[in-house]
C-alpha cells in the first residue's frame, strides 16, 4: 500500500502534533507543577524567616523601650490575676476619683488574650462618673497614671444643664492582667 505524499505530510504532522502533546502532559507539564509548588514553598519560607527577623527585631527594640521607661519611672511590677487587678484597679478608681469625680458606675468586662504575649490578657472596665468640668481632666490624668491601666478606649463626655454645669464621663479603660493558667479553672479537676 502506497501512501501519496499527501497522507504522508498528514501522519507526520499529526505524529508531531501527539509527540507535542505527550511531551507536554509527560515532561513540561509535571515540570510546571513542581516549580510552582517551589515558589509558593520560597515564597512561604521566606515569609516565615521575615516574620522571625521582625519579631526578633521588634522584641529587642521593645526591651530597649522597657528599659528607657523603667529609668524614668521606675521599675515595672509583673501584672496580678483577675480578681486581684480588679480589686487593686477599682481601689485605685476611687482614690482618682477625689481628684473632684464622683464614680457612679463601674463594670469589668471578661479578660481577652493579649495578642502579643500569651502570658498576659486585657479586661476593661467601663466607667461612669460625674464632675465639674474643670476636674474632667483631672480624673481622666489619674486614672492613666493607675499600675496596670494600659489606656482609655473609649471616651464619652455629655453635659446637662439642667444638672448644674456637671458634665458625665463614661470611659472604656483597657487593663492588663496575668492570664489564667490552662486547666486550673473552677471545674478543673
């Protein structure tokens, strides 16, 4: 059986065309897959090692800022758990109060984890009070200088006149607390 020249150009071509595709699916495309899966893996890992510098980098700094700090003001104590941050903080708000406050209100809210150290967590405690406006700034300066207020989130200031010029505070003040130790809950057996 003769082939004419034109049947020839056609298994030919059509050779050439499924060794291109076998090449491709056998060779070129395997190839493909494995660099990419190189790159997302470099580009992972130096991810990781930039997070690592960065978090070596920003810890040493932030010993330097501790240390800058403990020299103007003293040496920092270590945070209390809950219940005694609460009791210490709100002894604390009551003594700032003379600055010429008049707590009326103050409620803890539940301790969240402190996204940077897992040792410590913040609660807030929000605050509603009543002073003549020249003692406002007073009280808020006093409840910033309180040991273990981190600062005020959340600051409200209405006045009434009908109340005699009294001007109502209500403040969200950030704490910082010990965290609770794993398993050494109420129920824990």
């Amino acid at each position: 059986m003769a082939l004419s020249e034109r049947d020839r150009r056609t298994l030919i071509l059509g050779g050439v065309g499924l060794g291109t595709i076998g090449l491709y699916v056998l060779v070129v495309g395997p190839l493909w897959s494995r660099y990419d899966a190189m790159l997302d893996r470099h580009q992972r890992l130096a991810e990781q090692t930039a997070r690592v510098v960065f978090e070596a980098e920003r810890a040493e700094y932030m010993q330097g800022q501790v240390a800058e700090w403990e020299a103007k003001a003293g040496k920092l104590t270590p945070p209390k758990p809950y219940g005694e941050q609460i009791t210490a903080v709100s002894d604390r708000i009551m003594t700032a109060s003379q600055a010429g406050a008049n707590v009326r209100n103050s409620n803890w809210s539940a301790p969240t984890p402190w996204p940077d150290d897992p040792t410590l967590q913040v609660a807030q405690v929000h605050l509603e009070a009543e002073a003549d406006w020249e003692n406002v700034f007073r009280f808020i300066a006093a409840v910033y200088r309180i040991e273990g207020v981190l600062s005020v989130e959340e600051m409200d200031l209405s006045s009434d006149p009908k109340r005699g010029g009294k001007v109502t505070i209500r403040l969200s003040v950030s704490v910082l607390i010990k965290a609770a130790q794993q398993g050494k809950g109420l129920w824990a057996g």
